[in-house]
C-alpha cells in the first residue's frame, strides 16, 4: 500500500471544493443580479404607468398618444385572481402529491 500524505490530500480536496464553491458563489451573484433588475424593472413599469396616467390627466387622449407611439398597453390594470382561484391553487399539493391521492381514493 502506497504511503499516503494527508496534508498533501487535504490540500488537493480542498482546492476541488474551492473550485466547486466558486461555482456556486457566480451563480448566487447571476441571480442576485437577476433578482435586482427584475425589481427595477418593476419600478420603471410602475413609473411608466405613473406617466400615462399623468398625461391622459394632462389633456393627451388616448389616441394622440397612440399616434406619438405611446401605446396604453403596459399601462392596463392586471386583473385580480378570484378568491376561489387562490384557495384552490393553495390547497393543491406542490409536487403532484394529489395524483397519489387521486388514485388511491378512487379505488
């Protein structure tokens, strides 16, 4: 049996798992990143809306907007999910657990 160093194989699975946390330190950072432009993306919607909203308040009608390009579409209100809607999407199990239930039940 060979004579085995343990610093030595300390030193070498230490420098994998550096490698390996850097991956995951870059990806962390990426969506960080992602996460923070979703919110100023967020923000300049809101803001765009904001704006519409102020230059229809202005005297612009909505079809001379049209004309300059400024389309009212981002500036619709989202329609609000029914409260039946969202108790049923709560009550559904995340990982498909409920097709087990299904099954079982029926038989």
């Amino acid at each position: 049996m060979a004579n085995l160093d343990i610093e030595k194989t300390r030193t070498q699975a230490r420098a994998l798992l550096d490698s390996r946390i850097e991956s995951v330190t870059q990806l962390v950072k990426a969506r960080q990143r992602v996460a923070e432009i979703k919110e100023q993306l967020a923000d300049a919607e809101r803001d765009a809306k904001r704006s519409y909203v102020r230059a229809t308040k202005d005297g612009w009608s909505t079809e001379e907007l049209k004309k300059l390009g400024l389309e009212p579409g981002a500036v619709t209100r989202r329609r609000k999910t029914s409260a039946s809607q969202t108790a049923g999407q709560a009550s559904t199990p995340p990982h498909g657990d409920d097709i087990l239930d299904t099954a079982t039940t029926q038989s």
